[in-house]
C-alpha cells in the first residue's frame, strides 16, 4: 500500500512513527547500557546540580556547538576563539575535538559543557582524540543513562565530569515505562537523586539547544553547526550516506526513481542560500523548529548556522560574527 | 564552485514550489526504506505525550 503524505505535519508524524519502530530495535542495548551505569548514576551528579540557584536566574547566553557543514565553511570555531564571548558553551560530542584544537577550550570558555545523547558504542569515536585528555577535567559532561558504558568510561578516563539525565521517550506510557522504573532504579538509594528528563528531539543538536535553556536556564540561545541539511557543495557521498559510510549505512541508490524526492533542495531565506535535505534531517529539523516555536518566551534562539533549514517563527537569523559583536560584553 | 543540484535562476520563487509538490509524492514506504538503508544509528526518537508540556522535557525525574 502506498499512501500519500498530504501534509508537512502528517508527513512529520509518519517519519517520527517509523524512526520510533526503527529505534526500538536497540531497546534492548539501551537497557543494557543503563544497567552497566547505574551503579555510576548512583555516585555521580544529576545534570539537575547544573541548573543555576533562582538567584543566579539572569540574562545567559549558550552557544550550541554542532558538527553540521557549514560550522567549517565559515569558520565559526576560529571567530568563536578569538573573541571575547563570556557565556556558556554547549558543545554536541562529535565537535569536541575539532572545538578544543581550534581553541575553542574551557580555558578561554569557563562555562564548558559536553553532551551526549546518542546510546550507541560509535560515539566513543569523539571521546578518543588526545586533546580531550588536556581540557577534559574542566568540562563538564552531560550524559544520558542508556550512554554506551565504553563511551562513558572513555569520557572519565579523560576526566570529564559526568552529569546524567534522562532522555525521554515512553514516560507518557505511565509506571512501567522504562523512563519511570529507571527513574525508580535510580532513586533507589537516595530518594533526592534525581535527574531531569529532557526532549531530545532526535539527535545531540536538538538535545544541547533544549538543554541550554532547560537546565542550564541560558535566556539566549545561539546555534553554530547545527545545518539540519547539507550544503549544496558537499559531498554526495557524505549527503547519501548521511556522513555514516563506514559504520551504518547501506546508502541510497541515485538512480532510483525516489531519489529527488527524498534528497530535496529547500531554500533558506535568512541567509539566501539552499540546503539539501534527506529524510533524517527533514525529521531533525521539523521537530526543532516545533520546538523553538513552542520554546518559553524567555527563551530566545539565534540560528548563527548561516545555512540549514532552520529558520522561520521565532527563529532569529544572524551571522555568527554578528552574534559575537553584538553579546560580546 | 561544484553543486550537487542545478541552481535554479529565481531561486527564492521556485524552491518552494518544487519543496512542495515533491513532498505530495513521498510515501512512507519510501521513508521506511531510507531509514532502513541508512540505519538511523546516531538518531533517537522524538518523545510525544497526550500532556504536551511534558513533550518540553521535565525537571525531575
């Protein structure tokens, strides 16, 4: 049966429907995770223990740091080192290293934190450059409990301090929902420790922004590196392959008669320029810009991406050199 | 500069159209097939729930 998906809102439930009956194939490797964590989680520090005192409530900015193509094309990690930005830094743990090499480190940034919210042993692979190991004691991790336990032992052997949440997922299926019987597991030995449950929205990207203003009460929001689509002149091997090659993807067929329809090129009015996007980043992106929409007032996002798809309500476009100038202080 | 995609002439005018009636043509099917040759391995899933504050995340746990 094939049936036409006549809107951008049922089109957008149809993917989210199927990346869940996709994801829940590794239910059983999240479970595994959280059971290898959970004496850690025990010990360590809830990401709750970031959240400022209502006191220190005031008017933060974020930088959400992601790996999306265009961060390299205009150079933001460079701009971001040589300016004088004195707010927080949320880094997605794929850029880690490329944000510590280019100067981008905890040293010129106090306010640094790691995230990680993928559950699979892939994302070790950003936890393993040496230069992690030089700044990693002052940066604060914040992990979700189904994190691959190789992961999290990688990200503590360079000293990262690990903070947990929660990603939710099934908490609305009630008691015996994973999100809640974990949540129980936890408080086990101390009822006080608890941890908060956030959105992920899909990906690391989307995760960093909500936790920026969720937990970390940032009042601003700007996002370098978060595309959620490709640039025109990237590689096609890296846009069919949703730059995974070597470890996940079997890639897409150009000839097939699906291709156009699934790799399509939408046009990014804040900074005049197009964007390819393949089903995954059309999921990605819908969901953020839903979410920005549906953000706080108090919350203000600033895409400084200077490309993607992420523009419309609520969405405040600049150029990141723009940002720096004008929260620079 | 090399591009994947012919530029159009008017961009601003035409890429909406053609976003649009591409997107009529899709099919779960197709999507299902993406997400199964990809893999979707470094992707998670969007939390819903019939309490839509809580789609924002929670404060505790």
């Amino acid at each position: 049966m094939s049936n036409n998906l006549p809107s951008t809102k049922e089109l957008q439930k149809s993917i989210e429907d199927i990346m869940k009956k996709k994801q829940y194939e590794n239910f059983n490797e999240w479970i595994t995770n959280f059971a290898l964590n959970l004496p850690s989680i025990w010990n360590d520090r809830s990401a709750k223990e970031l959240t400022p005192t209502t006191e220190q409530y005031g008017k933060h900015s974020a930088i959400v740091i992601g790996r999306g193509p265009s961060i390299n094309k205009y150079e933001h990690l460079k701009l971001l080192a040589a300016s004088d930005y004195n707010g927080t830094i949320v880094c997605c743990d794929g850029k880690l290293a490329d944000a510590l090499k280019a100067g981008v480190t905890p040293d010129r940034f106090p306010r640094y934190f790691v995230t990680t919210i993928d559950p699979y042993p892939t994302i070790k692979k950003h936890y393993e450059h040496e230069i992690i190991g030089s700044y990693g004691s002052k940066i604060k991790g914040i992990f979700t409990i189904i994190t691959n336990p190789l992961v999290v032992e990688r990200a503590r052997q360079f000293g990262i301090q690990i903070h947990w949440l929660h990603s939710l997922f099934d908490y609305n299926e009630g008691m015996k929902s994973f999100n809640n019987l974990s949540a129980l597991m936890i408080r086990a030995k101390n009822n006080t420790h608890r941890l908060p449950g956030i959105q992920t929205g899909g990906n690391v990207g989307t995760a960093s922004w909500f936790i920026s203003w969720q937990i970390l009460k940032c009042t601003t929001i700007a996002l370098i590196g978060i595309n959620h689509g490709w640039e025109e002149d990237d590689p096609w091997e890296t846009i069919i392959y949703h730059n995974n090659k070597e470890e996940i993807s079997e890639g897409i067929d150009r000839n097939s008669p699906t291709f156009n329809k699934l790799f399509r090129k939408i046009y990014n009015p804040d900074f005049n320029c197009n964007c390819i996007l393949d089903p995954l980043f059309q999921f990605y992106s819908e969901a953020l810009k839903e979410f920005i929409v549906r953000s706080p007032e108090w919350v203000t996002t600033i895409n400084a991406t200077e490309g993607g798809s992420i523009f419309g309500d609520r969405v405040n476009s600049m150029k990141f050199k723009d940002f720096l100038k004008k929260y620079c202080s | 500069m090399k591009t994947n995609f012919r530029k159009d002439k008017d961009e601003s005018s035409t890429h909406e159209n053609e976003t649009h009636s591409e997107q009529k043509d899709l099919t779960q099917e197709e999507f299902e097939e993406y997400i199964a040759k990809s893999g979707a391995k470094g992707s998670f899933m969007v939390y819903r729930s019939s309490k839509k504050d809580e789609e924002l995340g929670l404060d505790e746990l």
